[in-house]
C-alpha cells in the first residue's frame, strides 16, 4: 500500500520563465506574465507549477547561474512581483515548487568575489587548486572543455562541473553548508511548497580529486553519487524542508532505482522523489555520445520504465514520470512523430504521463504538441551547452581527438553537416516561447522575442487548441481530470501486459477490485494486439481516436498508428 500525499495526487506543471509569457515587450517572459496567465494554468487544472530559477542572474546558463539567491532577476520583475504570484497560485489551490541551485553559483555571487580575493572565512567555499603548470585534474565540464579554469587574480584554477561562469560551491566547508541552509529555509519560510533541486548528487566531491576514466563525462565517478553526498542530503533535510510539508524531486544523474529509495530514504536526504535519466539516455551512442543519436525502440523503454515501477514500489521512493523538461528536446519531436503524427502521438504520449504510478511533469507547450525548432545557423541558439560543445570543439580542435562529426561542427558551413543532431539535442528546442495564438509572435510578447518563436505558431496555438475539441490540450485536460479523481490511477499497481510486443505497449493499474488497462500503440503503424484480459465488459474511459463505446474492444484489438486507450475493465 502506497502511502497517501498531495504530490502523488497532483501533476507538476514546469513553468520557464524567459519563455513564458512577457508583460511588457521587452521579449523576455517575465513574472507578471505569469501572472497574466494564472487563469489559463487554473483551466488547464494545473496542481503544482514548478518555476524554473527566477533569481538573480547572469543568465549564463538560463538563471542556473546564480548571483543573488536572495532577489529577484530584474528581468522577470522584483519580490513583489513573486509574492504576488505565490498568492495568486495559492488562491487557485495551486502549489508553487522552485528551482534551488546549489552545487554552484555565478562567478559573480559574492561569496565567489570574497573567495576569489582570499577574503577570511571564505577562502575554502570553492575548489581551488594550484598546479606546477597544466590543469588538477582531467574532469571535463559537462558543457565541454576542461573542468577547471585558472583565476588570475587568485592565480588558482577553480573547478566548474558546469560553465567556467558556474564555480562549484565546496560542500565540504561546514560554513557554505550553514549558508546554504539559512538560503533555503528563508524561502521556504515565506511559504513555498518544496523544491526541484538542481544536479543535486553532484555536491560531495572525492576531496582527493583523482583523475577520472577518460570518455563520457570524464571525472563522473568522482562527483556523482560522491562519497559524502547522503551524509549532506541528511544534514540539509534536517534543516529544512524536513520541518515542512514540502515536496522537494532531486535531478539525480546516473541513478538507479537503488539509489533512488537511498535519496528518498529519511535518514538520506527524504526527498519526494527523483528525476533520473535512465530513459532520457537511450538515444545516446555510448560511443558517439551526444553527437550521435542511438536507436532506441519502444521495448528499450517499457523495460526501463517497468522496472523503475516494479523497484520502487511500496517504497520510500516516488516515481517521476517525465520524457522531457528544459534540458531536453521538445518530446513530441523525440519520443513521437511530430512529422506525420504529431497530434496522434502527442495524444499517446500524454496518455503514457498520465497513468503510471508517480507524479507527472508537464512542460510548458508540452499540452499543446509544441515542437522542435527548424534551427539552420548556428547564431540562432542561446543554449550554453550547445554553444559550449560547438566552442569547445574550436578551442581545442588540435589537443583532442574528434569524432569526423565533432570536426565538421567546427563552421557554420559545417554547422550544415552536424545540423540534424543539433536540431534533435538542441535544448532550446525546449525553450522557444510558449505559442499562444497565431498572432505575430505568437501572443508571447509585443517586443522581439529573446529567442525566435516557432514558424508553426500560426498552426500550434494555445487559442486554436482550446478551441478545437479534438485538440491535444483538450486530452491533456481529460487525462488530469480523469487521475485527479482516480485513486486507481494514483496509487494503483503496475503490471506489464503483453511485454514482448513490438510496438504496444499495454499495462493494467490494480487497486483492490478496481483494474484500468492501458494500451498505447507506440508506433507510426497499426497494431493487432490480444492477451489484455479485458474481460466481457470493458469500458473504454478514453481514447486517441475518438471511437465508441462497445465498439470494436473484443480481443484481440485492432489500433491506429499512435492509438491510445484506457479502459475499466472492472
Ligand atoms: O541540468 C543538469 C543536466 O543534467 C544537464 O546538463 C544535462 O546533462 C544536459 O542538459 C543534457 O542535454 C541542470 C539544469 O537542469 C540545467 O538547465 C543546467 O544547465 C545544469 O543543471 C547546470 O545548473
Ligand atoms: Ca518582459
């Protein structure tokens, strides 16, 4: 039995706020855009919007690059502006959950300016090394290039897992974790509801800082998971959000399911849940690594995600259920078939959030079927870990041996060659505007936008989508009706039916007497499927395609490329 809590009940509606929606034409989403759009969120019946970082910013790394934790990006508005939406939210019956970065900060946070000078007390709060010449180590930045970057005002290297502009904080020095804890408990004290927490396994570093296994994200085994990381995760659970009824999801890379019921454990850090990539890196060569996409096949993922079902059952863990946030390509355009299906697949794929077992993430756009970004140059992109690869690549194009496809990225001529991996991996394709309307564009701002809105604006609106009855949002909206009175979604068993079809993938929900089947044609072809035990009866609560009850349900099934279905079958 599934222990009962308002984050498993509710799904999570990510909200990034450059992209959002902008009040005053400058064309940047801003807070009182969002404002503007708390009645939309309220229609769509949104639970718990998390808010990607509003805080004071560089914006190196879209606002990951924190200045100020304290206040608010001039960009998106002031204090005021965020007390107002928290009130607006909370009005509406809606949670507000934000992002809290703390492995790193800006290189322009005071605490990176005092330990840059030697300053007292804060010399230790980031890792510095010094070196008889050559770098301290061979971890590489997650954004390409070399993990260390030399200050010549200190005339030590720094370490950055990220962009040289985000200096990683030193866990180790109990003062930055006193600080860090009085940061968070201020904000949770003004009453939000929990916290998305950034690269969140990556803040206990080997102290001895060994070189790492060349290739890949070199170093990982260092910093990820590290050797301290749960003892951190403990202290901080006990000296904040462990005194609230706070939902906190940690992005944990590289975890298990193993790992997961450790994270969420209360002894370990009691987190909520966690979001880990084990599906988002199916389509990885681990050979090509980013630069090459993998096949992946529909069974790859049902025996991810299956397991991931199985393994935290009745535990301390959660599950996440999510293809896609800001960091990853739009998930139509990855997971469907966003060219000849879209509205087909957008359709199944939200079926698929909807009805697992664990708290479902939305991304803004996402209940619209927005897509891809038809991306032809390479001064289109904003995104840093696409510019930092590309860059890195030119910096070091002699020191290194490339892939021929590294190579050809080099110039904007051969930015043509790496062009279809781009477009694919680019995550700005996540982060175009929210398209509202056909209008110029798209209803975001009055201004220029601060990264091009989608040529299909015109087609894929918010205004024509709820106006349309056979619209994916207007599914969205049936699917978080549908879970939001359903304990059998929520809490319901998973069970795998049929799991060597190769393109249905079909599971039951259990609860007590109650049993849901869903069946979802994960493919751009038709399918025959039997073996669902659909019993006599069953009763079709939704479908894809708009078919009638009692119509067509005996066994065994005959779906549509990207059909969908739930049925009661008891
Ligand atoms: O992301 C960490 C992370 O997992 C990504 O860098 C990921 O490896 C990459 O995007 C895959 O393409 C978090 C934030 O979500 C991201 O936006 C930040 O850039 C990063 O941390 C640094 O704060
Ligand atoms: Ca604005």
């Amino acid at each position: 039995e599934e222990e009962r809590a308002w984050w498993k009940e509710g799904f999570v509606y990510q909200i990034y706020p450059r992209s959002f929606n902008d009040s005053n034409g400058d064309g940047i989403g801003d807070i009182r855009g969002i404002i503007q759009k708390l009645d939309y969120l309220d229609d769509l019946g949104v639970d718990v919007v998390w808010l990607n970082p509003v805080y004071d910013s560089p914006q190196v790394d879209g606002g990951y690059d924190i200045r100020d934790y304290r206040a608010i990006h001039d960009e998106y508005g002031c204090m005021d502006d965020w007390e107002e939406l928290l009130e607006g939210m909370h009005d509406r019956d809606m949670r507000l959950i934000m992002d809290l970065v703390v492995n790193h900060t800006s290189d322009e946070h005071e605490w990176f300016a005092k330990s840059k000078r030697g300053e007292d007390g804060y010399d230790d709060y980031y890792w510095w090394r010094s070196t008889g010449g050559g770098l301290p180590n061979n971890w590489t930045s997650s954004f390409g290039g070399p993990a260390w970057t030399y200050d010549v005002d200190r005339g030590q290297y720094y370490l950055h897992l990220f962009h040289s502009k985000q200096p990683d904080l030193n866990w180790e020095n109990p003062e930055v974790r006193g600080d860090v804890y009085d940061m968070v408990d201020w904000w949770l004290s003004k009453g939000i509801d929990g916290f998305r927490m950034d690269v969140i396994n990556l803040i206990s570093k080997n102290p001895e800082l060994p070189d790492g296994h060349p290739g890949g994200w070199t170093g990982m085994e260092h910093h990820t998971n590290g050797p301290r990381v749960h003892d951190y995760l403990d202290e901080l659970h006990d000296e904040t959000y462990g005194n609230y009824d706070a939902m906190t999801v940690g992005e944990c890379i590289d975890a298990d399911p193993e790992r997961a019921k450790r994270f969420c454990h209360p002894d370990n850090g009691g987190m909520s849940m966690v979001f880990h990539y084990e599906h988002m890196m199916l389509d990885f060569r681990s050979d090509g690594g980013w630069w090459e996409v993998g096949d992946w096949s529909v069974g790859d993922l049902r025996d991810v995600i299956s397991r991931w079902q199985r393994e935290l059952e009745d535990s301390e863990a959660w599950n996440t259920i999510f293809l896609g946030t800001h960091d990853w390509p739009r998930i139509v355009s990855r997971w469907g078939d966003a060219q000849h299906y879209r509205r087909e697949s957008a359709k199944l794929l939200a079926t698929f959030l909807f009805t697992l077992q664990g708290t479902p993430y939305l991304l803004q756009g996402d209940e619209i079927g927005m897509t891809n970004f038809p991306f032809e140059r390479i001064d289109q992109i904003r995104d840093a870990e696409t510019r930092g690869r590309i860059r890195f690549i030119l910096d070091d194009a002699r020191s290194r041996s490339l892939t021929e496809l590294e190579r050809v990225a080099l110039e904007d001529e051969g930015f043509q060659r790496v062009k279809d991996i781009v477009r694919y991996r680019c995550r700005d394709n996540a982060r175009t505007p929210v398209q509202w309307s056909d209008d110029a564009q798209a209803g975001f701002t009055d201004g220029e936008p601060w990264l091009a809105v989608n040529p299909n604006h015109t087609e894929i609106n918010v205004e024509a989508a709820r106006e349309d009855p056979d619209s994916v949002w207007h599914h969205y909206r049936d699917l978080i009706d549908l879970r939001s009175d359903s304990d059998l979604l929520v809490y319901g068993e998973y069970g795998l039916l049929v799991p060597h079809h190769d393109r249905v993938w079909a599971y039951e929900r259990t609860l007590g007497e109650q049993r849901a089947v869903v069946v979802l044609n994960w493919s751009s072809e038709s399918a025959t499927v039997g073996g669902l035990d659909l019993g006599p009866e069953p009763s079709l609560v939704l479908d894809t395609h708009d078919r009638t009850n009692g119509d067509g349900h005996a066994e065994p099934l005959e779906l549509d490329p990207w059909e969908a279905r739930v049925y009661r079958t008891q």
